[in-house]
C-alpha cells in the first residue's frame, strides 16, 4: 500500500488540523487520541511517511527506528505511566484490515491511568 498524503495523521503532522499535543521532537508527535478508549489513550506516530509498521520496520532508518522506540517511553514518563513512577500501560499499533487500522500513518497506541484489561476480544 502506498502512503496517502490525505490521512488525518499527515493532515495533523503538516498543522492543517489541530491536535491535543503531548509532545513532539524530530522523529516523533504525540497527542492524545479524539475518542480515548481508556482514561488515558494516547497516540504516538513517526515524523516519516510510513503506512504501518511493516512499511517502517522494511524502510525507515535505524535513527528513526530508535527515535520512535525512545519516544514511545518519553511519552509513557510525560503521561505518569511508565514504571518509574506509573503503574505501567499498554502499546498497541494496528496492521492492514485484519489488525483493524483505520488511519493509513503508522501509529502507537498509548493506554493507561487504569487496568487496561483483556489483551484481546
Ligand atoms: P487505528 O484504528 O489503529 O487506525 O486507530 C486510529 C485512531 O485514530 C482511533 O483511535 C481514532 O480515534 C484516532 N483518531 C482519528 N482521528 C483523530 C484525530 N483527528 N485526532 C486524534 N485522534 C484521531
């Protein structure tokens, strides 16, 4: 699959719509999710035109790769739910139809604030 330089996601990255902003640096933004699941859902998504993670985890560069890794945890401070000092969260990241993906820009979920629950229904 092609990237769509329409997604939300790019829409978002590029300022055209606004986000709830949690935090930003070169390979990462993260901003809280428009219909939060948990009492805390966040979003973490890569700078780079990357459709999922089996286009990142193929193309992008190690610098990127671990840009996201470390953002992801900066992220999980920031919010409280790391575990220094949290009480720990899940990180989910859906693929292609059957993983349920709706937003064609490779992106992390964050949840946490409360037990998350069954890992999958
Ligand atoms: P997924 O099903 O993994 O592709 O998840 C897409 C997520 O993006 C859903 O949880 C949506 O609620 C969320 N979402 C869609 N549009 C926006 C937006 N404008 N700002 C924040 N989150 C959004």
């Amino acid at each position: 699959m092609s990237y769509d330089d329409n997604n939300i996601f790019a829409k978002i990255l590029r300022g055209e719509i606004p986000c709830k902003k949690i935090y930003e640096d070169e390979f990462i933004l993260s901003f809280y999710d428009i219909n939060p699941q948990k009492k805390i859902h966040a979003l973490v998504i890569p700078k780079g035109k990357y459709v999922d993670l089996d286009d990142f985890s193929q193309n992008a560069s190690l610098n990127e790769m671990a840009g996201l890794l470390k953002g992801i945890n900066i992220v999980a401070k920031k919010l409280g739910i790391s575990l220094d000092g949290g009480e720990g969260y899940r990180v989910l990241s859906n693929i292609g139809e059957n993983g349920g993906q709706e937003v064609p820009h490779l992106h992390f979920h964050l949840f946490g604030g409360e037990k998350i629950g069954k890992m999958v229904q």
